[in-house]
C-alpha cells in the first residue's frame, strides 16, 4: 500500500538533492513565486486527472505538497530571523524623511544606501510584487554581528520587524 506522507518526504529530499540545500534555495523564493510553482503543478495535476491517469496525477500531487511544504519552511525559517535577538526596528534606525519618494522601489533603494552610510549591511529582496512594483520587501541589516529582516511595504510606509 502506498504511504503518500512518505512519498512527501521522498519528494522533499529529491527535491533537496536536484536543486541544493533549502535554506540557499528555497529562501530566495517569494510568497508569489511559490504560489507560481504550486499553480503550474496543479495545472499538470489536472491534466493528468482529466486524462484518467490516476497515478500520474498523484505523482503531481505529491509535488505540490512538497512544495507548498518547502514554502512553508522557508517562511518558518524567516519567522526565525526575525525573532532573534534584541533588534532594532527600522522605524528606529532610518531617518525617513531622507528616504521617502514617489517610486516604490527608489525608495526602497534609499532606504538601503541610508543604511549601509550609517554602518550596517543592508540588502533587500523582493517577497512580493504587482503591476506597480514591488507591494512587501524583505530588508536585511546587520551590525555588531547581529542579524535582522523587516518587512516593508513601501506603498503604506509600513514596517513589521
């Protein structure tokens, strides 16, 4: 009889060994990008139903969840960063009015320069976007050896830390 958890974690671990090791992976990956790949699959999955081949879709089944498992870790692992530590908000490090403008991502870049002028190493990803640009950014700092990651919506100004 076929264990589909255990088919999950095979999943997971060829998963692992084709494309590396998942905190060097499947960290760079957004929240849109996952939902991307779990869409794609899920159309195949279809096809594979709507072809009556049951095992077929099952295998595509087994890859969604394991990926929608890989996104939850990689989500796990930045709730991770974000908590240790005693940090720094960036409400409390940036000078805003320094770095404020009309284009989402100028302001973004802003925010990071301010940073790094000011002794921290700083980048950013992208975790989110839209047609406008990009709606949530992952900021990193560190200084003084410590590590921390904020969101930052740049269309409110808002930051979660």
């Amino acid at each position: 009889m076929k264990n589909a958890l255990n088919d999950i974690a095979k999943e997971r671990q060829r998963q692992i060994a084709k494309w590396g090791p998942a905190s060097e992976v499947d960290d760079k990956h957004s929240a849109f990008d996952w939902h991307e790949m779990i869409s794609d699959y899920n159309g195949w999955a279809r096809r594979m139903a709507a072809m009556n081949s049951p095992d077929k879709a099952r295998r595509r089944y087994i890859q969604i969840a394991a990926l929608a498992l890989a996104a939850a870790e990689a989500i796990d692992r930045a709730e991770e960063v974000r908590v240790i530590g005693k940090q720094k908000t960036l409400e409390e490090i940036i000078d805003w009015e320094a770095v404020r403008n009309a284009t989402p991502m100028l302001e973004v870049t802003n925010i990071v320069n301010w940073l790094k002028k000011h002794g921290y190493k700083a980048s950013y990803r992208i975790t989110e976007e839209d047609n406008s640009g990009p709606v949530t950014v992952l900021i990193t700092t560190e200084k003084d050896g410590e590590k921390y990651e904020h969101l930052y919506s740049p269309s409110t100004h808002s930051v979660r830390s």
